[in-house]
C-alpha cells in the first residue's frame, strides 16, 4: 500500500500536461496520434512530455541505495 500511495503523489506533482498524457496514453490506451488529436498538441509533444513524465516518476519511485550495514 505505501508504494501504491507514493506512485500518487509522483502523479499529483506532473505538470498539466504531463499529467494529461500519461492518462490518455496509460490509462486509456490511447496510441501517440490519438492522444495527439485529443490534446491538440503536435505529436513531438506528446513524446516528450511522456518522456518527462516517466523520468519524473522513476526518480520519485526509486529508492535511494541501501548505505546502512556494516562498513568493511
């Protein structure tokens, strides 16, 4: 559950139009051109503010590296 809580708040913190991609395109299913048309943005756009969003959320998601432990 704490995983699933923490993928919401990375969500929460995309831009708008981040935000509005990563919906139509994983939520939906739509493809690139759909997603395209529906927002009445170029194609590029689209791409890139997927590309943004994805980054945005593997380094909300990742875990920083275990440092405790015994030092050698």
């Amino acid at each position: 559950m704490p995983h699933i809580l923490g993928l919401f708040k990375a969500i929460s913190r995309l831009p708008d139009s981040q935000l509005d991609v990563m919906v139509l395109r994983h939520l939906c299913g739509f493809d690139d051109e759909r997603a395209s048309s529906l927002l009445g943005v170029p194609l590029a756009t689209v791409r890139a503010d997927e590309r943004r969003a994805m980054r945005h959320l593997d380094s909300a998601l990742t875990l920083p590296p275990d440092t405790e432990g015994p030092l050698t």
